[in-house]
C-alpha cells in the first residue's frame, strides 16, 4: 500500500493551544500537501452515564466545525478537511493515518507526577505507530526555533530516520545535524576508564562512526548540508540539551518496535525525548 500525500493531524478541545495545528499547517505548505485533522470522541466518556452521549456529541461536532473554519481561513489553497471519529483515541488516530505521511499530535504540561500514572495520548500514540509522528509542545508558534534539524541516531542507524530528517531540512533550508550521544557502560570504572585509554577510544569511535554515516548521506543530498555533533553524557539530557543549544527547528529519532512488549515499553530514551524536548519531535518508526 503507498503512502498517501495527506498529513493526520489529531486535535482535542485545547486545540488552540497545542501548536499541533499550527505547525501541521506550515509544514502541509512547505510539502504542499493537504491535512486530515481528526477529532477523537473517546468512547468510555459516551458510555459513562455520568455525561450526556448527546452534549459530548454536539460538543465535538462544535469543535471539528470551529476547526474547519480555522482550516478554510488558512493560507494556501490546499483543501484540507476536519472529521469526527469515536473510538479509543491513540488507536484510533494511528488506524486513519496508516497509509498517510504522518500524523502530528500536541503534548500537554502534565507534571511528572499524573504522567507517570497515565502516560499521555501522545505517548501511547508513538508506541504503536507505523509512521512517523510529530509531538508538537503546548503553545509552540512558527517564530519559536530557527536552527537546524537534529537527527539523534543510536548505533543502529535507521534509512527512514535519516531520510525523514533530510527532507524536513531541504524544505526548510537548513542544516541537518546528526547527533550521537555516548557514555561508557557502568562495568567501567573511573579509573579503568581514564588510564586504559577506554574513554578516549569510545569517544575516538563515536566520532569516526558519526562521520562516515554523514559522508554517506552527504554523496546521496550534496545539496544538504550535514553537521556532526558527537558528546558524552546522558543519553536523554544530550540529545534535549544539543536540541536547545543549536535552537533546533525539530528533533528525530528512531523507535525499534522489535517486539510487542517493546511497543508498549516506548524505548525510555524516546519517552525521555518527548517529555523533555523544547522543539517539535519526530519519532520515525525504523
């Protein structure tokens, strides 16, 4: 089955607020592709007697039509379009944009705590997509980041992250920049480390090996230009941290769905990623 030229975009009442719309909108203008926006009625709120199925109905139906005004008022002559669907709302926003480009869904300020205990839509959204998703934080605008697109890669390099993050650079016009983060496993200790010689030759590798994927990529898009970026640390706080410094306009990666237990887990870089991230996210499935 081919992939269809429309961007999913899944919104709820604080649509206004998630910057979900809002960059789905400017990224349908730079591909020139129209967006599907989708509404979600969770189905356990029509069946709790507590709510009224018909109120929480024409509420949403007021939502999608509100949205669609907002769509028709947009710029560009694309013709996008907003629906309403019941169902379970993470399943349902990946089943309508299997076959799409992507699906681009907004991440709300939960605190840490609630978080822990309900993992967000967003969340639950990546671990069983089978295309690329983009978390956009709460209030982003397009005047937020300006710098380049980072793609942080593991060792196990994945074409599709590579190719998704060259071509979001192309159409903006800037850099992309691949990012490694490395640290020694915990087996070493500091000493071992530093007078084996240890440090230096992971840190020697990491380095070689980010530069010949960035050779590779730059033989297949001479027009791209592709930065370097390799540091030692915390997985999760360097790949947030390189994102903040360079201003990064968005962030990839990759997410290995070997296994079911997997899908379920989220790698925890990749959830670190998104909870944390200031700039638009996509999380690529390999």
């Amino acid at each position: 089955m081919g992939t269809k030229p429309v961007i999913h975009v899944g919104v709820d009442g604080a649509w206004r607020d998630t910057g979900a719309l809002e960059w789905a909108l400017q990224e349908s203008l730079l591909r020139q592709e129209p967006l599907q926006v989708v509404h979600v009625i969770d189905e356990k709120l029509r069946d709790v007697s507590v709510w009224e199925p018909d109120a929480i109905d024409d509420a949403a139906t007021d939502l999608v039509n509100d949205v669609q005004k907002y769509l028709d008022e947009s710029p560009g002559l694309l013709e996008h379009e907003a629906e309403l669907v019941v169902g379970q709302p993470a399943r349902t926003l990946n089943t309508v944009a299997a076959d799409s480009r992507m699906l681009v869904v907004g991440r709300r300020g939960l605190g840490t705590f609630k978080r822990l205990l309900v993992g967000s839509t967003s969340e639950a959204v990546v671990a069983h997509a089978t295309v690329p998703v983009v978390i956009v934080p709460e209030h982003w605008k397009p005047s937020d980041q300006a710098g380049p697109v980072i793609v942080a890669l593991d060792e196990d390099e994945s074409p599709s992250v590579l190719e998704f993050a060259i071509a979001a650079a192309a159409e903006r016009k800037v850099p992309v920049k691949i990012l490694h983060v490395w640290d020694l496993p915990a087996v070493f200790g500091w000493d071992e480390m530093n007078t084996g010689g240890i440090s230096a030759e992971w840190a020697e590798n990491a380095q070689q090996y980010c530069e010949n994927v960035a050779a590779e990529w730059r033989q297949k898009y001479p027009d791209v230009a592709i930065q370097v970026d390799v540091r030692r640390g915390h997985v999760v706080d360097g790949v947030v941290t390189a994102a903040e410094q360079s201003d990064a306009q968005l962030l990839v990666v990759g997410t290995h769905h070997h296994n079911r237990l997997a899908s379920i887990l989220l790698g925890s870089v990749t959830r670190g990623v998104l909870h944390h991230a200031g700039c638009p996210l996509a999380v690529v499935p390999a």
